[in-house]
C-alpha cells in the first residue's frame, strides 16, 4: 500500500511541475548541452543526435517560455541568434550531474536501446 | 559557441541514458509515487491523475525492463501484483527529491500548464 502519508494519493506538485519540462523527450539533454554554453541553432541540432528541425524549434520555444533559456539575438551584422541558460536553466545542472551518476551507476544499460 | 571540451558536439551519454527513461512522461512521477512504497495498478492509477489504464500498463511494463521497479506477485488467495522500486530506483529518489526543490524554487508556474 501507498504510505498514507503527505498526500500519497497525488503525485507531489513540485515533481509533477519538474517533469512537466523534463518528462518530455529532448528537454533534458538540451538544458544538459546549454550547460557546456550558449549555441546557435545549428550548434545545439548538431549536439543532440537525432532531433528534426521541427521538435528542436518547439522545444526551444518551450523552454524559453518556462524561463529556462534565453534566445539572445546579436546584431551583427550578421545577425545571429543563440541559445543560453537562465539563472534558473543554471541552477538545474548540478540535479542533471547527479542525474547522469545516477544513470552511470544504476540504468541498465538495456534501457537506453528501448525509447 | 558551445564549448569545445570533453566531446560537447554530442550530448553526453549519461544524461542521454537517464532521459531514455525520464524524458517520457509519466516515468518521473510514477517513480517517484513508488518511492513512498509499494503500490497495486489500482493505487498507482490514482496516485497519478491523468494517466490512463493503457499507459500505466505500458510505463511499468518499460520501468520494470530498465531494472527500476520489480513486479511482485503475491500468491494470496487472492493472487495481487505490486510494483516496488528495486535498489536501483530507490537510487534515484534523493535527486528526484533535488529535483523537485529546484521546480518548486526555479521553474515558471506557468510551465506547469503548458505540457
């Protein structure tokens, strides 16, 4: 049985706000990459391996929007536009460090061949 | 410019390894509901609003192949089947746990409502 405890019966809200963003495919290894710093468009497409134009175009508008990255947009000539963690994107990657030792230490290795 | 050190061009595979698990919707929460102990389908269902009877079957179904949670059959009468973190998910709590400390502290309450 579910300790009936804290509210057991709904998953907790913070953990539910967290993979609102996270739970969905490419977010996390994004916020990973902008960790390392600022790139381009083209840059952050080649960094992360299999995503289209299309789903990187929504996700980097999706964590725009949740305040987690800022699209910076340099004059130029020519005009440029990049992508950069907020304070808010910086303060998630010590949580995806432990995450990937996490991963390192106890996913089998099986699980990355499933999605 | 992303950094050009330990390999930036590619995201690295630890954090690509957890979101294979974690970066699809419902995993995260589900585990996290685990880690308050064992559940039936029934208990998970409700622990989770939103979820539906196809999907749970189909998340446990990938946990219990990634070595996060165990399926026990208890032999009854009645036979009942639990789910319960094995030692590798209940590895994960305790960043779950920082994870959920930074949505609650960084991430835009709007964001919750955009998935």
């Amino acid at each position: 049985m579910i300790e009936p405890t804290a509210d057991p019966h709904v998953c907790d809200a913070a953990i539910t706000r967290a993979f609102s963003v996270l739970g969905k495919r490419w977010n996390g290894m994004l916020l990973r990459v902008l960790g390392f710093g600022a790139g381009s468009f083209a840059e952050l497409r080649r960094a992360v391996p299999g995503i289209s134009d299309t789903m990187l175009a929504d996700r980097l508008a999706e964590l725009v929007g949740a305040g987690l990255v800022d699209r910076v947009v340099e004059p130029g000539p020519p005009v440029s536009v990049r992508y950069a963690l907020t304070d808010a994107g910086e303060r998630l990657m010590p949580v995806l460090d432990d995450l990937g030792r996490w991963a390192n230490e106890s996913l089998a290795r099986e699980a990355a061949s499933t999605r």
